[in-house]
C-alpha cells in the first residue's frame, strides 16, 4: 500500500511535505467543521487536521486510514509526543477498514482487568506501552546475538520433541502416534544436547530457546518460556563469568542506557541464604537476617528455643502496626506456609521490649537482643526458630515484603551480582529425598570431590545464579564430564546404574570420547525483558501468554479433544466423576 513513511518518521525538518502516511484512528475531535485525528502506527503517534470534516468518510477509534496530506507547524505543540511540533493537515482519508467499538479502550493505561486483556490480547497488544516492552525484548536478542558472535558463539536448535529427563520440574508430555503408549517431552531447557554440542566439538554455543516448564506459575513464571541457552568449553568458572557480565552489560547499555559496572559482585549462597535468607537477594536495602542461637538464646527457657537448630530474626524499622491482631495473624499464616508454627515478635518502644512473646525472654537475653540489633524506638523484632532451611527463606521472604511496603527499595535502580558456591544436593522438604540443587549434571567442586562417597550433603558445587534486583535473571554450572563421577551423582539421587543406563545410556557413554571441560548457564530472557521494561508482571513481556491457572484466555488451550484424535494417539481417558 502506499505509504511514504512512518509517522514518528516526521519532525519539523519535513515541513511542507507531500507524506502518505497509514495507521489506526487512536482518538478524534470534532470542533465543528475541523477535525482532529490522532493517527496511530508502530513509531507513535501524529496529529491529523481535516478542516472540511464534511467532507470526507466518517472515521472511528480504531479505523485503520490512510492519509494524505502535507506536513505543517502545529500551532499549539504537544510535547508530550515525538511528533508534537508538526500536524498533517490533510487532503484525503481513505478507510481501509473499519472496526467495531473495542471492548478494551485502547490506552497507555488500563483497567480492563488481565483476563479481559488477554482475551482480546490482539487489541491490547496495540497499546503503545505494550509495544514497548516489545522493543526492549528485541533488543536484548539483537544484542545477545552480536555480543555472542563477536565471542564466536554459534546458534544451533535443538529438537523440541525430546525424551522425558530429570532436571527438577515437572515436564510436558506428547503422546507419539507412531508408538502408542510412547512420550516425548518438551523441554525443560535443552541441557543434554548443549552438552551434547560441546562433546560435537563445537566449543561455543547459544540458542534462543523455548523451553517448558509443568509448574504453578507466578507472576515471574509461565509454563512456556524463552532461554538465552549458552554453552562453552575450556573456560574456568571465572573466565566463563567474565564473558556473561560483558553480555549483561551490553544488554543494559543498549536496551535502556545503564551502564552496569563491572566486575559483578559475588556472594556465596551460604552468605546470601544467611544474609538475606534467599539464594537470590535484593540487595538494595538492609533488615538482614540475625543469628540469635549462640548470640541471645543459647541458654533460653523457651522450649521452642531449645530445642531449635536455628534461631534467627530481622529488625524492622518504625513499624507501627505489627503487633496488631491482623498483621501478627498474617506473619504467624505465613510461617505456616513454611512448616514453621509461628514466630515471636517484639516491639522496641520507650527503652523496653513489648509483646505476649516478653515474659519468655530474659533481661539479659533482652540487653542482648537490644545490642544485637542497635535498635531504635519503634523498631520490632521478628524471631523464627526451627531447622535452618525453613527459618531462612521464611524471614528472607517477611523482609522482601516490609522491603516493599516501607518503601525502602529505590525504584530504577539495578542490583546485580553473581550468587554461587551453591551445595551440590538440597534434601527436599517434603519428600526428604536428595535432590540435586541445580541439576545432576552439575560439577562438584574439585576440593570436595572427597564427600562423594563419604557425605555428599557437604559437597559445593561450581554453581552460580545470576540475581537482578532479586530475580533469577540466569544460572548455570561448570559441568561433569567424568564419566564415573556423572554415575555416582546419579546414584546419590537415587537411580540405579540399570536406571541410568535406560535413561541417560548415551549421555554418560558421550562422556568416554574425549568430552572437552564445559559449562555453561542459561539466562531467563522473559525476566530480563521484564526487569528491563520495569514491569513485575512476566505476562507483560510475553505477546501471547497463558494466565495464573496456565490458561491462555484468547484461544481456550488448553482445549479437550475429540475420541478420534485420542484413539489415534492410543489414549483414553479416565473418567474422574467415577
Ligand atoms: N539448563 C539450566 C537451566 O535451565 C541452565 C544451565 O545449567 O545451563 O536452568
């Protein structure tokens, strides 16, 4: 169609001009016989002057026009807009289509609640503020894939249709036609065939990759989700981290103009869980995490006390309310939520220590307390005991919530740094078992390659995450690639060696033929996008995304299917009513 440029194409240099210009109807006002149209496209907007309104075809919101005319000086600029010093006073509109009234209003801002949105998401996606964390997505691949070719990175796909393998989270199934009762899954990441590529020889690799997750989602979560996937051999864990920061911080100069410092900070895990009670902290404020056991409590009356492995608690400044019914109920709720009975609460007010939980503390143990925190009038104490693995993260997550409502965390700034020494194995809470902290590929480090037969629970691991203002923006690991050393972590998490050769036969076989060291990690590009485009809502960044019950509003998937489809697939289903 004919169409001279786009709009934000025009300035004031362009005066005078003959443009042709094509767009959406985003706003009109009639003032009797002139009209002002504000003429939308994907570069922005622009004003169009129609003075005989009469006499060209009725035009709505959200008409798709093209207008001809020629650009002039606005009288009244409009800084708010790229184009605001000039107009199209127009000679002709044409309608190439029109539209019904749109069930969203289609705005910068919103109230159409998500769901509305994500039904009609192909309007909402005409929001200019939606296109915007477009862009920023773009950019990020545009400069992941420069940064990584300068570093001779090559891009190689993996397949989608894999088989099912163990790395933590539940997994996709497709049922094969070919072979009834047969599944591929989709990918969690394409982690064996990145090392696959390294045993292929081919020393660096990156892939933009869709990966799929079966998981409760979050607001920084979605079952299908997109990896920086990234893959290299012969680096150490210093020299392969160098490469990444250079990566994030060409992804923030060229996406919003940050400069990021470098080199990144590194936290050991133990630090941060202890610190912050999170293996991913926001560091940009303070109410770190307080070890009482050996430093207040080691000879308290409080049986709970005694008989903890951890006491620990966090000082929260000039909090008025927390003694409240309400808000105690809600923090006791939220130690539930952490296997924890409740926790025990002080107020610091006028010189002394407040609260039912006062007449189990001693006088010493109050002076200490007092000392401990350097506490100041209104301050309130939140105490948890228990195992350690509960304690952390249950304060780790009260103090990113009092983080938050205190205001305490600047907004646009960054905090990034480099969590890692993470153990190799966690014991799962629920099920008690070993699990692998990252996942079984992962390598121990060298200097504790001893527990492996002897305490494993005690091995470290070349582990490291990155931590973007408390998100997970990535992690990844140095890799095993020894094959002994592969079998024995597959045994530690409970797989027989007839198990591991049913399931990972040709991984660990790849292993005996001259596999290079390797590592490698994964950046989540969704939260980048996200932490980029200053939004906290992942769904913002995705154009196509599913809600919180996994459902995606627009299409209905996911969908039944017919008997036929299913016969063909071999599959019935249970009828869950009997
Ligand atoms: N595959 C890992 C993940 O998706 C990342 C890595 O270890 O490279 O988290």
């Amino acid at each position: 169609m004919e169409r001279t440029c786009w709009n934000t194409d025009l300035s004031a240099l362009n005066i005078n001009q003959k443009v042709t210009l094509l767009g959406w109807v985003s706003k009109r006002r009639n003032l009797g016989s002139i009209l002002f149209i504000d003429l939308r496209d994907r570069s922005g907007l622009i004003q169009i002057m129609v003075k005989d309104a009469d006499k060209i075809p009725d035009v709505r919101n959200e008409y798709v026009i093209q207008v001809k005319g020629v650009v002039s000086k606005r009288e009244t600029p409009n800084p708010k807009i790229k184009t605001g010093e000039i107009e199209v006073l127009a000679d002709e509109i044409i309608v190439v289509n029109t539209a019904k009234t749109t069930p969203i209003i289609i705005a910068d801002e919103t109230d159409a609640l998500e769901d509305t949105r994500l039904k009609y998401r192909y309007l909402d996606l005409r929001r200019p503020s939606m296109q915007k964390y477009f862009d920023v997505r773009d950019q990020i691949k545009i400069t992941t894939h420069s940064y990584l070719h300068k570093y001779r990175f090559i891009e190689i796909e993996t397949p989608m249709l894999c088989a099912s393998s163990p790395e933590g989270a539940k997994e996709y199934l497709v049922p094969s036609r070919i072979h009834h009762g047969s599944f591929y899954a989709l990918p969690q990441s394409p982690q064996m065939f990145k090392q696959m590529l390294m045993v292929g020889g081919f020393e660096r690799y990156y892939q933009i990759a869709r990966c799929f997750r079966d998981e409760d989602l979050r607001a920084d979560r979605q079952p299908d989700f997109t990896q920086i996937d990234i893959e290299t051999s012969f680096l150490d864990q210093d020299e392969f981290l160098n490469l990444m920061e250079g990566l994030i911080k060409e992804i923030f100069k060229s996406t919003i103009g940050y400069d990021v410092k470098l080199p990144l900070r590194q936290m050991t895990y133990r630090e941060a869980m202890d610190r912050f009670g999170s293996d991913k902290p926001d560091t940009r404020f303070g109410i770190e995490l307080h070890e009482l056991k050996t430093k207040v409590f080691k000879d308290s009356s409080f049986e709970a006390f005694q008989k903890a492995d951890a006491i620990r608690g966090i000082c929260v400044p000039n909090i008025s309310d927390v003694t409240s019914r309400k808000v105690m109920d809600a923090l006791n709720l939220e130690a539930k939520k952490f296997g924890l009975g409740g926790l025990s609460i002080l107020k610091y007010e006028n010189g002394e220590l407040l609260g039912s939980f006062a007449k189990f503390v001693s006088e010493e143990e109050k002076k200490l307390l007092i000392s401990e925190f350097d506490a100041k009038h209104n301050d309130v104490f939140i105490i948890a005991a228990g195992p350690a693995n509960r304690v952390n993260p249950l304060l780790g997550a009260i103090r990113l919530s009092y983080g938050r409502q205190l205001g305490l965390i600047k907004p646009h700034t960054f905090d990034l740094l480099w969590v890692v020494d993470f153990p190799m194995f966690e014991r799962d809470i629920e099920s008690n078992k070993m699990v692998a902290s990252h996942h079984p590929f992962t390598r121990p480090k060298d200097e504790d390659l001893h527990y492996l037969d002897t305490d494993p629970t005690k091995m470290l691991s070349y582990a490291y995450d990155i931590v973007i203002n408390g998100y997970e923006a990535g992690g990844g690991t140095l890799r095993i690639f020894d094959q002994n050393v592969q079998k024995k972590i597959f045994n530690i998490l409970g797989l027989s060696d007839e198990e591991v050769k049913e399931k990972f036969g040709y991984f660990v076989d790849a292993l005996q033929y001259g596999t290079p060291p390797h590592g490698g990690m994964a950046f989540g590009l969704d939260r980048l996008a996200m932490i980029l485009g200053d939004t906290d809502n992942i769904r913002d960044v995705i154009a196509f995304p599913k809600n919180l019950s996994a459902v995606c509003p627009m299409t209905n998937a996911p969908t039944k299917v017919s008997e036929d489809q299913l016969k063909e697939l071999g599959l019935s289903l249970i009828d869950e009513g009997k």
